[in-house]
C-alpha cells in the first residue's frame, strides 16, 4: 500500500534533542568531557545585578565555539546554522521553540561589555588547565612558532607617517636634544626610499597592522600569531600575537614560555623551534628560563670559495677595546643603532687600500667584524645540538605546521576578521581554544595503550616484511621462468631432444 505524508501539525509534540544526535557526534563528544562551568565564573563580574536579563553567556561562548570548530566566519550565518541545526541548538542549551541570538548581540558584546578585558584568554587558560588535570601537557616537549595572518586591510591604504606638530615646534625639539646623534638621523631621513616602509607608512584602515612577507609571496599586512604547543597531544599551551618580526616573535616566545610557568607550574624540559629563533637575545632569554633550547643552526649565505679571514683572527686588545687584524692595523668601535646586540669593529678605506691581505680580508673597501653581545648563550645552545634530545624535538616540533594548518583551512585563520590587534587576539585565542577541545576529546575518546600499540607496530612490521618477502619470490620465480623458457627452446632449436 502506497503510503503518504500527513502534512496536518500536531498540537501537542515532546521531542528530546539528545536522542536526536548521533552518540559519536563531536559536539555530543565535547559536552560529556568538557566542562563549561568557568564560561559563569569568568563573566560573573562583567554582568550587573539590576535590569532586565540578558543572553546568557554560556549560549554566547558555545555559539562561537562552534563557528570555529565548524569554520563558520559570518556571524549572520552562524545564526541561521544553529537555528536550524538540531546538534547545534542542542550543544547550546536552546530548545526548538527558543528564540536564537541576533548576529548584532555579537557585535554589542564583543565592543562593549567583553571589550578590554581578558575574558577570552581567561576562557582559552581555563581549557588548558583542563587538559593539564586530564595528564594531556606532559612538558616534556615543547614547541614554538608563529605563522603570518593577513590584516583586513589593503596595501593601498598605506599612508605616510605625519609628523604631528608643527616646524616651529620640531625646531626647537632638534636644539633641546643632542645635536650630533639628530645631525646624524637627519642624514639618514633625508632619503626615505632607503628606510624600512613600516618606518614611513602606516595603513589608514588598520593601524596596528605591518607589511610582511615570507616565503616568497607578496607583501601584505599582516600580524605575526605565536603559540606555544606541548607536542606530546598537539595542546597549545598559549598564545601571543605581535607584529611580523623575527625579533618581536622571539620575544614573544620568551614570554608565552614565562606565562604558561607562572599559570600552570611547568618549566619544560626541552624547547624546539626553527632556526628564526636563533637571536643571541632570545636564546639567552629562553636560557634563563631553565630550559634547554634546541634550535637549528642559521642558514648562511654561500661563500666565494676564497680563503676569508674570521674574526678569530683578530686579536682583541682589551686595554684600548680595539682589535687588530692580521697585518697589524687598528679596527675601532662602530655603533650601529639598528643592530643594538651586536659589537662591531670597522677599519678605515685608508687602511685597507693598500694592504697586501686584502683580498683574503674582505671584497669591500673596509672590514667589519662583529661581535654578538649574547655569545655565551649561542655556545650553549651548539653544544645541546649534538643530542638525541635535540633530533627528537626537532621532529616533534614538526606536528605544528599542522595545527598552522588546521587552523587556516578550517578554521578562517588565514585572514582576520575584525580589524585591530586585540580583535586578531581574540580569534586567535578562540582558534587555539577549539583546537585543543579537539584534541582533548580525541584523547579521551583513544586513550594510548602501550601494549595494544607495541601488538599495532608489530602486526604491521610483519606485514610489511611478508610483502617484501613475497615481491621478491614472485621476482625470483619470474627469472626462473624466463630461465627454463629460454633454455627449452634452446633445445629444441639444436634437436637435442631427437638426437638423445
């Protein structure tokens, strides 16, 4: 019998959500194994005792929690999937005849009652205190990197720097201070193609932001996201974001590692990072910290193949702070403003001019040689490359990229939402918080058993070996084959069977 809808509403319906969703739903996951009690804790101060009642929190957090684990970047959007979407309604605490939250309640939110507060880092360090309790942060490895997100600006809206008061008042600024350093400056300003453009321009439409680029790819603005990552369970530990600089991202790596020793009680036992973070000053900082960094040599530019001096064959005159080279000439001090952990030495044009180490001296005019102010540290971190601890970080500090990854591809983090440096914070930490729930779940749902994963390991050796095994049977049957073939005919073609 052919059957038919009936169209006519009930007047009455009980409907339960949960049995509604699948049991290996993720948001079914992440409501049994994380606890969202802190989203009350942390907001309680932010709400007043009097006036009408708000949205809840709890719904606010858990609707943008799901526009990053799902990479839903429109607020607009976001609204309509959790209006329509049971799982979505469910995970949020809205029930069918609940009234979903407008996208403007963000908006308000965001810009007036959470604005210059850290409830989203309170929120993102309420998590890692959680997989910290669930014996997921091991602090054994540890990782740091940064990757660049594209500012929501556009390279057309540079603009150069004005100088905010007038001649007059410039003037008399020039006569209060040292004549020689601004005589020296002036020189340096006069030709503004030869400055940095970060120097000269800022972007009218976001001010924070800064041109970069890497790799490569074109010049943008940009912001440089920095996290910190115990790579045992792929947790991220913190998150910094600075400007797009290999000094700033050093730096903010010294105190991601800082913050995350003061929050959560943990000195790391090793730190791996790539060979960017091989500054004199970050190296130095990171030691002071206690832990052992492990970080690649720089990459040096390809030599001429001629036999160069090094600065170990100077000999450092201590009394007078001079050196002096092979051939017994006098290098000075040079002070160079932009390079401040350095100790430079320079000779004059008219001691090299003639001198007959020239060509094994330098290709310029005149020699520099420098000195990094942070040696010590530098020699310290050489001797921990020959390690085993150092290939065994260096390839667990791998497994970012893959969180970088993640995080630009299914997350939105390949471009900023909103403009400015603590709004880049907020998503960035909010990215971070998603990733971890994540793996949280995933760890809790497939809990590692050494026994079953040694059997794992060795059911697929043997596997692989009975292959290997058997492609080089079938190799050496197939030469037999062409062997015997060969030979058969052979005989044939001599008669030799006729004449047996």
């Amino acid at each position: 019998m052919r059957g038919k809808i009936d169209t006519q509403e009930n007047l009455f319906v009980f409907v339960q959500l949960e049995e509604m969703i699948p049991k290996d739903h993720l948001l079914m996951n992440i409501k049994d194994q994380i606890d969202f009690s802190f989203i009350d804790k942390h907001t309680e101060n932010l709400y007043s005792n009097k006036g009408r009642p708000s949205i809840d929190p709890q719904v606010l957090v858990r609707m943008m929690l799901i526009g990053y684990l799902y990479g839903i970047t429109s607020e607009r959007r976001l609204c309509q999937e959790v209006h329509l979407n049971i799982a979505y309604r469910w995970f949020c605490g809205l029930r069918l005849e609940d009234k979903v939250p407008n996208h403007s309640s963000f908006s308000k939110n965001r810009n007036g009652r959470f604005s210059e507060t850290d409830l989203f880092r309170k929120l993102f360090q309420a998590i890692v205190k959680q997989a910290q309790e669930k014996g997921l942060i091991k602090g054994k490895y540890w990782s740091t990197d940064a990757t660049l997100v594209a500012a929501d600006a556009a390279m057309r809206s540079l603009e150069p720097i004005e100088v905010p008061f007038t001649v007059e008042e410039y003037l008399q600024t020039l006569d209060q201070t040292d004549k020689e350093g601004l005589q020296e400056k002036e020189e340096k300003n006069t030709s503004t193609s030869r400055l940095p453009i970060n120097d000269t321009h800022r972007s009218s439409t976001d001010s924070e932001a800064r041109v970069a680029t890497r790799w490569g790819s074109k010049k943008c603005l940009a912001y440089s996201n920095n996290i910190l990552v115990d790579s045992t369970h792929n947790i991220i530990i913190d998150v910094e974001v600075s400007t797009p600089s290999l000094t700033e991202e050093g730096l903010a790596s010294v105190e991601m590692v800082r913050r995350s020793e003061f929050k959560l009680g943990i000195v790391p036992q090793s730190l791996g990072a790539d060979s960017a973070y091989g500054r004199g000053e970050v190296v130095a900082e990171l030691r002071a910290t206690g832990v052992n960094v492990y970080i690649p040599r720089p990459v040096l530019p390809p030599s001429s193949g001629a036999s160069i001096f090094s600065k170990e064959d100077f000999v450092y005159d201590a009394e007078n702070d001079h050196l002096i080279c092979p051939n017994g000439k006098t290098l000075k001090p040079s002070k160079d403003s932009s390079k401040p952990s350095l100790e430079r030495y320079r000779s004059t044009k008219a001691q090299c001019k003639d001198c007959p180490f020239k060509k094994q001296c330098t290709t310029s005019e005149s020699r520099v040689v420098s000195f990094n102010k942070n040696q010590d540290a530098l020699d310290w971190a050489e001797g921990l490359r020959n390690s085993y601890a150092y290939k065994k970080s260096q390839y667990m500090r791998k497994q970012i990229e893959r969180l970088f990854g993640e995080a630009k591809e299914q997350m939105g983090l390949r471009r900023a939402r909103m403009r400015g440096k603590e709004k880049l914070t907020e998503q960035c930490l909010l990215t971070a918080m998603a990733q971890n729930i994540k793996r949280m779940v995933k760890a809790s749902s497939n809990p590692w058993n050494p026994t079953k994963e040694g059997l794992g390991l060795l059911v697929k050796g043997l596997d692989l070996f009975k292959i290997r095994f058997l492609s080089q049977l079938n190799v050496i049957l197939f030469q037999l084959n062409k062997f015997y073939s060969k030979t058969y005919f052979y005989l044939i073609g001599h008669d030799c069977f006729e004449n047996a």
